[in-house]
C-alpha cells in the first residue's frame, strides 16, 4: 500500500509532467480514501498554483469542495489573491461562502478586491445569513422565469444557461419584484403545449423555507417532500436562493456530528479533528465538565440529607451505585433515541401524545424487569427481605422516572427554541441521579417505616 510521501512523490511527478487526466484521476481517489488534505498540505505554494492552473479553477474548486471548508480555507490561503478569487468565482456559490467564511480577514478583503464586483457582491450577501441558516446554505444559483413566459420560451432560456446554474429540475416563477408566485418543473415544460404560459402550468402550492429559519428544518423538508430542490425566501416572499438535494447530506452529517458531541458531553468542534489543538479540546469540554460536576454536587446534598435513614439500615447504601447508574442508562438510551430521531424525522412536541405513550409503556417494561432484577440481587446478597423490596420498588419508579424526563425535557427544549442535544447522556444522568435518590429513600421510609 503506497504511502503519503509515495503519493506525494507521484503527484509532483504528474504535475512535472502536466498530465491533468492522471492528476485528477489520482485526486480523486484521494478524495475517496479522505487523505485529499493531508498530500495537498505538503505541497509547496508555487506546486499548488500548477496544480490549480493544470486543473483550471472549476475542476480545482471541485475538489477543494470536497475538504472540510477549513482545510480548503487554508489552501486557499497559500494561493496569490488573484488565484484564490478565480477559484472561488469557479464554485459553486455556497460552497464558495463556506471557504470565504473560514478564510484569514485580511487574506479575505485581499481577496474580495480581486473578484468580479457581482461575484464578491454574491458573496457577501450569502455570508451575511448566520451559516446554520437556510440563507447560509442556499445558492443564488437558480432558474426564476416570469408568468407569461411561454413554454417553448422557457426551455430555450434553460439550454442557455443550464451550464451555469445549480439544478434545472425546477424553474421558479416569481413577478417583477422576484416574489416567489409558483414553481414549474422540467417534466411540466417538456409536456405541455409551446404555446401555454409558464403561469398557467405553474403548482401554486410551494414547499420553501425562511433564509433565517435552521438549515437542519430545509433538509428535513427536502427529504420528507422527495424534493430535488427548496426555494429559500424572505419575510416579504422573495426568493433569494434554493438549497438542492446534494447539500441535504452535508447538512444532515454536521448536525449529526454536533448532536454526537454534545450527547457526549462536549460542545461541538468548529474546526476538523485532525487540527484540533490539546487545548482546544479542552476548551471545547472544560465547560460541561464543570456544569456536570455543579450539578453532580447535589448528589452529595441528597445523601447528607437522608443520613439518619443510611444508619438507621446501612445496607441501603450498598445498592446507591446500582440504583443511580440504572436510572441514568435508561435515562440515556431514551435521550440518544429521541434526540436523533427529531434531528432526522423532525419530531416535535405536537407529537408529544404520539411519543410519550410509547416510551412511557416501554418504560413501565423495563422497570418491571429491572425491579425484579434488582430485587433478585439484594436477595442474592443475603440482606433483609424489606431492603430487598425497597431496592425493588425503587429501581422500578427511577426507571420509569428517568425515561419520562428524557422523552419530556428534549421536546420542550425544542419547543423553547433549544438545540435539544444539550439534554446529553452525561446530563441526564446527572439529573436522574440525584432524583433517583431521593425516590429510592422515600420509597425506603415507607417500606422500612423510617422517620427523618
């Protein structure tokens, strides 16, 4: 198996040589391996200007499309400024302002100034959007035609510039001050009459998004609706850009990745892996550790309050380990299950009488079998046929305690305008900690007939 330095070597040798086919085609199955970056990096600049030059800037910009914005950022960044702008006027326009966006300020006004006034026009208003907004996602790069428009006159304006734009699938109807009136696709154009206008074969019951509404809400409607394409409008219904179906997988991977870190415990990495610092990484996750461990500090609380019941049966306290760590499993296995399920299937709390049935049923199960479980245990261990009861009982009512909190708290945070991930694993089992306590020694006061 060739090594980086093997692959470095051939790449500088096709590039001596100027064979584009070979370059491209080696180019690509770096881009399948995901090693593009790490033998991009170790050219020198004036390699990496062959390479862009032997490539022409739209096949450069494909690839650089591929990296992680940052990384393309930072290749970019060894590039002149007037190469740095042929290639990003040679992408696509939301790739390009995802790049531009992680480019060095200074290298990226240098930059600016070298562009075609309407391209870094285009820019700015694409970066103008926050980049977790439709707007930060769209592209301008779109077919709108007219109402009287005839057909025959539509699909002549689509050969033109079929090139240029990002899907013809779909042409956008919009009126003089670009309101967005209706959407015709191409099956439409190609089967009816030349002679019919586009406003009268146009569907007037549009799927669209708000620019400033989450980029997690368009790609659920792309896939929900089996669209190709969203058109992204502004408060008053003009349309300013679509977002296609091929950034649904981008956008769907890096809200799956943020909802992974932050179950985990950590907030989201900005920048990839690979070029996170040590002390990055502990910045990312310090906060959380201190949160968890504030929160983790009544736990402490619980216990000193309950103390005459830990001496008055001592062997109480052998079971709290168990007790706290089933809760916030079961707690966890809800949290994970439902946090994905409303990043993917755009669950909500109107769903909430669908959800909470279920999950307070499977609940009702899993408790029956962890108390009997717990129950078994104890009485394995030989102590007192009550205490054996209570750890029974009181595994039963935390489970079925932690799951409600799990299914309730992320759809109200979602409801409250809350990335619902926050409510992580490690939080949940905070929180059911300290609860599961104090249910597990009331549930021991009746039982055991203990008195504070």
């Amino acid at each position: 198996m060739a090594t980086e330095m093997d692959i470095q070597m051939q790449l500088r040798s096709l590039l001596q040589r100027g064979e584009r086919e070979a370059v491209e085609d080696l180019l690509w199955e770096l881009v399948e391996q995901r090693q593009l970056y790490a033998v991009l990096r170790e050219l020198e600049p004036f390699e990496l200007a062959r390479l862009a030059e032997l490539l022409g800037d739209e096949t450069f910009g494909e690839f650089l499309a591929e990296l992680d914005p940052s990384d393309a950022a930072d290749l970019l960044e060894r590039l002149s400024s007037q190469e740095a702008a042929d290639v990003l006027e040679a992408m696509a326009p939301d790739d390009a302002a995802d790049v531009f966006a992680r480019l060095d300020p200074d290298e990226a006004r240098q930059i600016l100034v070298e562009m075609e006034p309407l391209e870094a026009q285009e820019l700015q208003e694409l970066l103008s959007y926050p980049p977790e907004t439709a707007g930060g996602r769209m592209t301008p790069s779109y077919v709108a035609l007219l109402p009287d428009v005839r057909v025959d006159q539509a699909i002549a304006a689509l050969r033109k510039v079929a090139a240029e734009v990002e899907t013809i699938y779909y042409a956008y109807v919009v009126d003089e001050a670009n309101h967005l009136l209706g959407v015709v696709s191409m099956r439409d154009l190609v089967l009816s009459p030349p002679y019919r206008t586009v406003g009268e074969i146009m569907t007037r019951d549009i799927v669209k998004v708000r620019a400033t509404a989450d980029q997690e809400e368009a790609a659920r409607l792309l896939v929900e609706e089996g669209l190709l394409a969203i058109p992204v409008v502004d408060d008053e219904d003009r349309l300013l850009g679509i977002i296609t179906v091929d950034d649904v997988a981008d956008i769907l991977e890096r809200e799956v990745t943020e909802d992974i870190e932050r179950l985990g415990g950590s907030q989201p990495l900005e920048v990839p892996y690979t070029r996170a610092t040590p002390f990055y990484l502990w910045r990312r996750r310090v906060g959380w550790l201190l949160l968890l461990f504030v929160a983790e500090m009544y736990t402490g609380t619980v216990l000193r309050h309950f103390e005459q019941e830990l001496e008055a049966a001592i062997a109480l306290a052998f079971f709290v380990p168990l007790l706290i760590g089933t809760g916030g499993n079961a707690g966890s296995q809800v949290v994970t299950t439902l946090v994905r399920a409303m990043a993917v299937e755009g669950i909500g709390i109107r769903d909430f009488f669908r959800i909470f049935p279920k999950e307070f049923i499977a609940g009702l199960l899993a408790g029956v079998v962890m108390g009997t479980a717990g129950f078994l245990r104890a009485e394995i261990l030989g102590v007192d046929p009550a205490i054996s009861l209570t750890v029974g009982v009181a595994l039963f009512c935390i489970v079925l305690w932690a799951v409600t909190v799990a299914t309730v708290l992320p759809l109200l945070l979602r409801r409250l305008g809350i990335d619902p991930a926050v409510v992580s694993s490690p939080f949940i089992a905070t929180l059911v900690d300290g609860t599961g306590l104090v249910i597990y020694f009331n549930v021991a006061r009746i039982i055991l007939h203990l008195h504070s």
